[in-house]
C-alpha cells in the first residue's frame, strides 16, 4: 500500500461545476499537505497548503483536511477551462521545514466549455 | 527571481551511455532536491540537499545514479550505465528551509532507447 493514494481519473467536468479532488493517507505523522497544479509537460506548480485539520479558502480553491480519517480534499468553484491540469496531492512529516515530500499520483482534470 | 532552470529539457540516450543533468535553483533557497516522476505517476522523492549537503536518500537512488551540489548552488544528477527503466522526468526543486512549498523546475525528459 503506498503512503498516499490518490484517484488518477481522469474527471471530465462542464465548465462553472465545482470539482472535488481528494487523497487519503496511512501515515499518521503526515502534519503538513499540499496540493500542486501540473499542466502536460510542465513542472508542479503550488497551490494551497494547509497544516490543520479544518478548511482553508483561496479565491475559487478550498483545501479541506480531516485528520481523524486520514482525508484531504481540494474544492475547485466555478470551474474554467484553464483549470484542465493534473492535480497532484502531497505531504510530508516535518512541518514548514519541508524536506522529503510523499505525493499522490495524480488526478488529471478536464474542464470542457 | 527567474524560478528554477533545469537543462537539457529533453534528453534521448542509449542504454549504457552516463546522462548529466542540471539543476540551478532560485538563488536564495537553501534547499534543493530531485524527484523522478514516469507518466501516470506522482513524483517520486530521490534526495534533497541543504546548502551542499546532501541531507536525504531514497532507497530509489541505487548506485547509478550520483547527485552533487558542489557550492551550494547548482546542482548535477548522474545516472551511469543508463537502463529503459530510467526513462521518465526528472524534476528539480527548491525551497528555503522554512517555506510554504518547493518551486519546481518545468523538469528534463530522459528517453533510454
């Protein structure tokens, strides 16, 4: 079982519908979780980051985690074409100092208009 | 600030034949690090440096593959002896050591024909 398991898709979604991503993980020392955008060809680009359980907003992104279930999720509103990517979900153990990051495979998103 | 720069963007290669790649970071992060990512799949961790030290391996990095950072500044990756297996990006990042999240480089594509 790998450390963080993540639903590769792929999700198809008309444009304007709020989109859920999500990422369950089995190592209970996970404290810090990310969530990066990757578009074909590219490197992963940072989007939230959250240490606590609970929600944090950012414009149109809402990072959500529960520790007790071992549960992330990422809520896109009002979804646009740009946002058609590969979602990739991360998290490490040691906080803010970073170091080795565990990451999900990915789930690859498609918003048509 | 003119993110991360990694050369080549794409390297083709016979099996057997050494690759080097090149990593030069956002010029006030401490940290850099190397993580190998194949189609369908999450980046996977290879190690991490602070300053020039290297501080973390993974098991991942076998005896092939060598990564330096010499000064503290740019970084090389070796892979020696190259195998199909090894065909897949190859992604730099760097952070500082308290930070939000890595920056990632747009990463080197390695074909092992």
């Amino acid at each position: 079982q790998k450390e963080v398991e993540q639903d590769p898709g792929p999700l198809s979604v008309p444009e304007g519908a709020i989109v859920s991503l999500n990422c369950t993980y089995s190592n209970s020392a996970f404290q810090y979780f990310m969530w990066y955008r990757q578009y074909s060809r590219k490197g992963p680009e940072l989007l939230m980051y959250t240490y606590s359980s609970g929600n944090k907003e950012d414009g149109r992104f809402t990072a959500q985690v529960d520790k007790s279930s071992k549960y992330i999720s990422l809520f896109i509103r009002d979804s646009q074409p740009s946002d058609s990517a590969t979602y990739l979900c991360a998290m490490n153990d040691r906080g803010s100092t970073l170091g080795r990051l565990y990451f999900g495979r990915g789930t690859q998103l498609t918003v048509w208009p | 600030d003119t993110g991360v720069s990694q050369d080549p963007r794409h390297k083709i290669t016979k099996r057997g034949q050494n690759v080097t790649f090149r990593c030069d970071p956002i010029s006030e992060h401490n940290r850099l690090y190397w993580y190998r990512q194949t189609l369908g799949q999450g980046p996977e961790f290879l190690t991490y440096f602070q300053n020039e030290a290297q501080l973390e391996k993974s098991r991942l990095l076998s005896d092939r593959f060598s990564a330096e950072r010499p000064k503290g500044s740019f970084s090389t990756l070796e892979i020696q002896r190259t195998e199909q297996g090894d065909s897949a990006m190859y992604l730099c990042a760097s952070s500082r050591i308290f930070g939000d999240g890595y920056t990632f480089g747009s990463g080197t594509r390695l074909t092992v024909v």
